[in-house]
C-alpha cells in the first residue's frame, strides 16, 4: 500500500463503525516516534464523506485492501 491509493475496509466489528465496509484514501505512515525510543506504527486515512483523516494502528491493516471500484459493478 501506498501513499494515494483508494482502499477499503472490510468489516472490523461493532466497535468500529466508521471504517466497517468503508471506502477511503490511505495517506501513508504517520509513525510516532517517542523520547524513549519506541516507535508507535500508525498509518493516516481519509476516508470517503470525512473532512479530516483518521488515524489507525497497525492492528487494523489486516482488514484494509486495495480497493477497484470497477469490481463491484
């Protein structure tokens, strides 16, 4: 995954309604990376119809795929 590719999520659970079956604009890595040396992983995406991005640990990237609107047509 790269930096302006459209993904979408698959469903997550019930406690994440706002990426479940979502469509979006992943907009690459937005590591945190803290005075003890940890490196927090998350990842920054926009989804469709949302004025600012979300951001998402690396837990949530096994539910987000490439996404090809043509295929669900």
């Amino acid at each position: 995954m790269k930096a302006g590719d459209l993904i979408k999520f698959d469903r997550i659970n019930g406690h994440c309604p706002s990426l479940s079956n979502k469509v979006g604009l992943y907009l690459g890595e937005a590591f945190i990376h803290r005075n003890d040396g940890v490196v927090v992983e998350n990842h920054r995406v926009l989804m469709v119809g949302e004025a600012k991005p979300t951001i998402i640990d690396r837990g949530l990237l096994r539910w987000m795929r490439p996404y090809d609107p043509n295929e669900e047509k």
